[in-house]
C-alpha cells in the first residue's frame, strides 16, 4: 500500500509519479493562515469551534467566548494584536447578542487592518442575518455545514492557487485509504517541522482531523516546549543535560529549517520533541470533543512526515507507542516523505497487575510470551506475517512487520521516574529495546 | 544575514486610543513620535439611536463629537429637536471610542496615555488607526528574532572584540538611551542591568533562552515576542545561546558606532542611520556555515570586503525633533460622516 504524503504528490497530474508541489502548512501568501475564533457560550459550541480550527490546518491567534471575561477595549485590542486573515464564529440564537457585541470589538480592533479579515459563520440563518449587519465592512459567509467552512479556509489558504495540494488533505487521503484498505479505523500521524496532525479515518470514509500549527519539530520545536515545558521534553532524553542547554537546541533548530539529524544526540531529541507534540496534539483533540479513544485504539495506524523519516524504524515505532499510547493491538505502518509506506511493526499493549501470557498465534504456529508488568520488547516472529494475540486482557490480530510484535506492559497512563537517576535507565531502557540508541546510552 | 543600505519600510502598530498620528507623505526621523493616543479601560455602552428614537442610519448625522473624542461627563454627544429636544450625553469622563451599528454608543475612561515612534527616517507611506508604515533608506541588519518593544538610540559598542561577551559591569546609566552591541552573547544579568540603567537596547550575536524566559516569561519563543510594555529591548542577531559575531558583521558595528540607530522589533530589524561607506557587506548564507545542534556559526568572509572605512563615517547626533502630528484621517467629523 502507498499512500502519498510527500512532498511530491503521486498521480496529480503525472503519470511517471512526480506530481505537484505538496504544500506543508503555509498558505498562499507565503505563511500560515492566521485564524480567530468567536464562540458561543455553551461548551458544545467552544468545542465545535475548536473542532473547525483544528480541522482547518490554520494557526488559531485569538480565541473569544460569546462571555469573555474581557471587556470591549480589551477584546478589541486582542484581535487587532492578533490579525486575523479568518474569523470564524460558532454559536446559537442565545449568543446573538453577544457574539454582535463581540463583532463591534472586531470592527474596533480590526477596521482598519489590510487587508480586511474574512468572517465565516457556521450559525442559523436567522442568527447569520442579524450578525451580518454587525460584520460591515468585513465581509460575511454563512455555511451550513462544518465540512463546507472547512473546505472555504482551505480554499483561503490555496490563496487562488487550485493547484497547491495542502499537506493536511494529502493526510487525510492517507487515512482514508488505508482505512478503506483495512476495512478497519486508521491513524495518520504526520509530524514535520512545523505541523503535527492526527486525521482518525473510518472505514466508512468519515474522517476526524486535527492539524496543529505551530507545533513540530523544527519551525515548531519552540512551540512544543512553550505548550509541553521544557521538564516534559527533557524526561524523554536518555542522558542528562542541563535545561539551558537543551533550550538553547530547541531554540536554534527554527534557524536551520530542513536540516536533517545526523548525530543520534539530534535523532533523540526529535524524537523527544515528536513524543510531546503528539501527546500535546491528543490533549487538544480531545479538548475539542474529538475521539480521541478511538484515535488510540486504531487497528491501522500509519506515521508521515520527519518522524517516518527517522533513520530507523525502531525509533519511529517508539515515538508512536511513547506519544500516542495506543489501547489497543495495532498494525503500524510509516511512510517517509521520499518513500513508500512500509509495515514496522505490530503493538500488542496490556496492563496486566501480575505476571500472564499472551498467546501468539501465526500460520507456522503457535507461542505463549510471558509478561510482566513494565515489560517493553520486541517478540521476533518473521517479517510481515498475520498474528493473532489473546491473553492478559488483549485481544486482536494484525501484522508484524519488520521489528516483529512490541509487547507494551508499561500501562496506561504511561508514567516515567522523576528522578533522573531511575528514569535515566528506564527511558534508555526502552530506546535499546527498539534499537532505537547505540549500546552505550550516551549522545553521539 | 548580511548588512545592507537600500530603501526599507517599516510599520508601527498602533494601539487603540489613537489621537493623533503623523500624515502620508510627512517625513519623520526615527525618535520622532508618529502617533500618540490614549490608553482606555473598560468602556460603558451608552443608547444613542434609540434614545433618540432614530433609525441608526440617521444617528450618525445627528452626532455633535467626533468619534475619537475625549469627552467629559455632561457632555452632549448627539441631539435631536428643538422645542422637545431628547439628547444622549456622555455619564462619564473618557473617549468616545465606537459607533455601533444600532447606533450605540461606547465611551471609555483614559487611564493613561501613548506614544509611537518612529524606527526609520523616511517618508510615512501609510497611516491609519491600525498601522504607521516609513518607507526610508538606511543600513540594516536583519536579525534572527527581537524582544520588546522598538528602540531608538545612539549605536554604541559594549565589547571589545565579536567574540566577547557583554559583561554587565560595562553597563551603567552613562549609556542610558543607547543601542549597545554586546558581542557574541549578552546575560539575562546584563539584559536587565541594561534596562535598569535606561538603555535603550542590546544587539548580540546570540543570547541564552534560559535568560530571555527569566526576562519574558515562559511563553517566549524564537520567533521573538515584540512588545509595547515596558521591558527590555533585546535583537538577537544570529541564533541563540553564544554566537561569534563574523567579521563581516562585526566591523561595520565598528564603523557605524556614535551614529543613530532603531531597533524594530516586529521585523527583528537594526536600522543605522549614517552615509558611511562601510564596504559592500556580504556574508554567508545561514547554510553554509550552520552545522551541527549549537548556536549558527558563519565563517567569515574576505576581511577586504569587510572592512569599513571608520575615517569617512558621517556620524550624526541623535535628535529628537518636533512632534508634528495631524489628526486621525480615519475619525472623520460627524459632517463627513
């Protein structure tokens, strides 16, 4: 199975495989689309709205509720100083009057911006009626569904250019094919310099996206830290160092965009920087009312993007298993930028309280591994073969692929030492039991 | 990253409140104020249209002050009639701030006032109540990110050499209201001496992450954080944590010292302004050099074509010069409206 995520779009246009440009997050004025959000009261509608921004691919600058506690000055400022290309507004007839009032601190702060944001409302006629005559001069676009406004932003961000695949629909593509492959729900996690996005596909074709700007590994590896800490990042390094020195890493990584790691010191930080952006991208997502257990508990999941091209799949394959935490057994599958998608890996993960056995069926036969809780390894079983597991709580069936099947007792929600002292060992622990460091632990 | 005379633009953000604020067309020199205005707290809505029972199309002709007024409290701010006249007054000292749609009214109190100032000597090529755009020429540096808000001062170097780093026992408040060039690093120690002593801003090759988050909180990023408060202004030229200044980019600080200069902090921009001739200024892209998880280094280039000719330098005095400001074009009178 390939699944196009790169930077070359397969199939647009050309036959021999070398399509268009696939473009990362900017839009067609060079940068990303900066959006603002006017929600309603009601959690529902904050959530909904946070759904539309995830969605969209686009950098949410400011964030209003219909009850701000902000008075109009305030708010008004707050959305100059953010300067919005969008504004999107979510809400019910009882927000109508405050998200107008909100609108008057919009023609406030923004009246005179160039050029004027662009509203879009995802409301009832009646409440997109009365809320037009507040949205002069901007302009104001009602949609009747979240896809339509979605496809809008989308649109925006194209800036004309029909042509420019956007990297979060080519994502999305991805899920949905392999998803329709498995006639299973499938995960595409894409991390890239400056992006991080989960699109949860359905067999039925149905999709749930989020896509979070600024947040990666390169452009957006400043971002991680400010959203994660700088402790969060840290504790997935297997050495010591100072918090200083890593901040200063992650701070000069934006100046050198595309670099590639080629020291494992480098390696093992994307990878720590990887493990927080998607475990920071799960908490938004289920903050915006996605589903995320279904996000974790995916039968097929595919990886994109720098975290697919890390030098080996052993390292992909923790990243995944350390930031997402998959509940469920899982064929993982990763495609890097410049090559085809390629089966790693299946994770089997159990929690068990005492020692138990998982029973490991294929069609040369059968075995029986013991588990114990905090075991994490690898169990050879051949390259790319049908397994089936039971036992210990576990249940499913899948395919190894290259590494074989990862047992995972560490259980959830996966906890690691303060101390550096016993979390040292522990994270190098994990790192040797995918070949994911050299032997001696140390940074190269 | 390399030094470069040609013509720039630079726009001010204003915030709101503004008073009044310099024309297109006018020239500025950079310290000039271009805007002034005044900072508001929480602003009351008042009835207007329907107090006087008009239709809110109507209301605009029937307001007596211009929105963007200072008003006090009694003050008529539209009427209607003559012999039954019905007003709709200011309750409170402040600002009339914004015309609502329905023809509402908000008047906010002053608590403070603002001003802008000018980052370029130039031309001012677009003005309204959101942004002052100076076109103007200059030398310039494009640095790597900059933090709080824009400075402007006389260039002085605060190091001997570009790989020193900028002690803070250099500062005290005989440099108050320079630009001081720290070398290949300043301390988060020197960052707030500095600001403590009235300097208007640092330039350094790099400065520590750990000391921008002591001085700007956790939340600061290397995109930079440009500011209006009061706090430090720091440019960090070329990465972050130590960085050796190359030549190239060393001695034209040399050359340009005494002369004006402005930091820009939302284009992480220094701007020189001096006619001397210091070379044709070239150095290498970030690419060539930026190697490795440390700070980006750049290999310095031929020191012939760096080197600046310091005997030349036309170095001016910082002046600040008369505020001449116009009124805001967009606060139309309420007859224009």
């Amino acid at each position: 199975m390939t699944v196009s995520t790169g930077t070359e779009a397969r199939g647009v246009g050309a036959p021999d495989g070398i399509g268009v440009p696939v473009e990362q997050t900017l839009v067609g004025l060079g940068r990303s689309l900066r959006l603002a959000l006017l929600h309603g009261r009601e959690e529902a509608s904050r959530r909904a709205a946070g759904q539309l921004a995830l969605a969209s691919g686009a950098e949410v600058v400011a964030r209003i509720r219909a009850t701000d506690p902000r008075s109009f000055v305030e708010a008004a400022q707050a959305l100059r100083d953010a300067r919005p290309d969008v504004v999107v507004i979510q809400g019910g007839p009882k927000d109508q009057d405050a998200l107008a009032e909100v609108l008057e601190a919009l023609r406030l702060g923004c009246g005179a911006q160039q050029p004027l944001p662009r509203i879009f409302g995802l409301v009832d006629t009646g409440v997109a009626h009365a809320l037009r005559l507040h949205a002069d001069p901007f302009e104001f676009e009602r949609f009747a569904a979240a896809s339509e406004l979605i496809e809008a932003i989308r649109a925006v961000r194209r800036a004309g250019t029909e042509e420019t695949e956007l990297r979060d629909t080519v994502i999305e593509d991805g899920a949905r094919a392999l998803a329709t492959t498995n006639g299973t729900t499938a995960l595409a996690v894409d991390v890239t310099e400056r992006s991080t996005s989960l699109v949860l596909a359905r067999a039925d074709g149905r999709v749930e996206a989020a896509h979070f700007v600024p947040l990666g590994l390169g452009m957006g590896a400043d971002h991680v830290v400010v959203r994660a800490s700088l402790d969060n990042v840290r504790r997935w390094l297997p050495w010591p160092i100072d918090a200083p020195a890593l901040l200063e890493r992650v701070f000069n990584r934006p100046r050198r965009p595309g670099d590639v790691a080629t020291t494992e010191a480098a390696v093992l930080l994307e990878m720590a920087l990887a493990r927080e952006a998607i475990a920071h991208a799960l908490r938004d997502a289920a903050d915006a009312g996605l589903d995320v257990a279904a996000m974790r508990s995916s039968p097929a999941i595919l990886i994109t993007g720098r975290v697919a091209s890390l030098p080996k799949a052993g390292q992909s394959l923790l990243v995944l298993v350390d930031g997402l935490e998959p509940s469920a057994v899982s064929t993982v599958f990763r495609e890097p930028d410049e090559g085809r998608a390629e089966r790693i890996g299946m994770v089997v993960p159990v929690t068990p309280r005492k020692s138990a056995k998982i029973k490991i069926v294929r069609a040369s036969g059968r075995s029986v591994a013991r588990v114990d809780p905090g075991t994490f390894g690898l169990v050879s079983i051949g390259d790319d073969v049908d397994v089936a597991v039971n036992g210990a709580g576990i249940r499913g069936h899948g395919r190894s692929g290259e590494l074989g099947v990862l047992i995972d007792a560490r259980g959830r929600p996966l906890w690691l030492p303060e101390r550096d002292g016993e979390r040292i060992p522990t994270v190098a622990r994990w790192h040797a039991a995918l070949q994911a460091i050299a032997d001696d632990g140390s940074p190269t | 990253m390399t030094w470069r005379r040609e013509q720039w633009s630079a726009d001010h953000s204003l915030p709101i409140g503004v008073t009044k604020r310099a024309a297109v067309g006018e020239l500025v020199r950079a310290g000039d104020i271009i805007a002034a205005g005044a900072t508001l707290a929480a602003a009351l809505r008042v009835p207007g249209a329907r107090r006087l029972g008009l239709s809110p199309s109507d209301f605009d002709r029937e307001l007596r002050v211009r929105v963007g007024s200072d008003v006090v409290t009694g003050t008529v701010l539209a009427r209607v009639g003559r012999r039954f006249a019905r007003s709709v007054t200011a309750p409170i000292d402040g600002r009339l701030l914004h015309v609502t749609v329905d023809g509402d009214l908000y008047i906010a109190p002053i608590v403070d006032r603002w001003t802008v100032r000018a980052t370029l000597d130039g031309v001012v090529s677009r003005s309204d109540d959101a942004i002052v755009e100076i076109e103007g020429e200059a030398w310039c540096f494009q640095g790597a990110a900059a933090y709080g808000p824009d400075a402007i001062g006389e260039l002085t170097l605060g190091v001997d050499g570009p790989n020193a780093d900028l002690a803070p026992t250099r500062i005290d408040v005989r440099l108050s209201g320079r630009i001081i060039v720290g070398g290949a690093r300043v301390s988060a120690e020197a960052i707030t001496r500095a600001h403590a002593c009235g300097i208007a801003g640092l330039v350094a090759g790099g400065v520590p992450p750990a000391g921008l988050r002591v001085v700007y909180g956790d939340a600061v990023t290397a995109s930079g954080s440009p500011s209006r408060d009061d706090r430090p202004t720091v440019l960090c030229l070329m990465g972050f944590g130590s960085v050796s200044l190359p030549a190239a980019v060393y001695q034209p600080f040399a050359a340009l010292a005494g002369a004006r200069a402005a930091i820009h902090t939302g284009s992480a921009r220094l701007f020189v302004f001096s006619t001397a001739d210091i070379g044709r200024i070239e150095t290498p892209s970030p690419d060539v050099a930026a190697k490795g998880e440390g700070p980006a280094a750049y290999a310095p280039v031929d020191r012939a074509d760096a080197d600046a000719d310091e005997g030349e330098a036309d170095r001016e005095e910082p002046v600040q010069s008369d505020e001449e400001l116009s009124p805001s074009s967009n606060d139309p009178s309420p007859a224009e409206r």
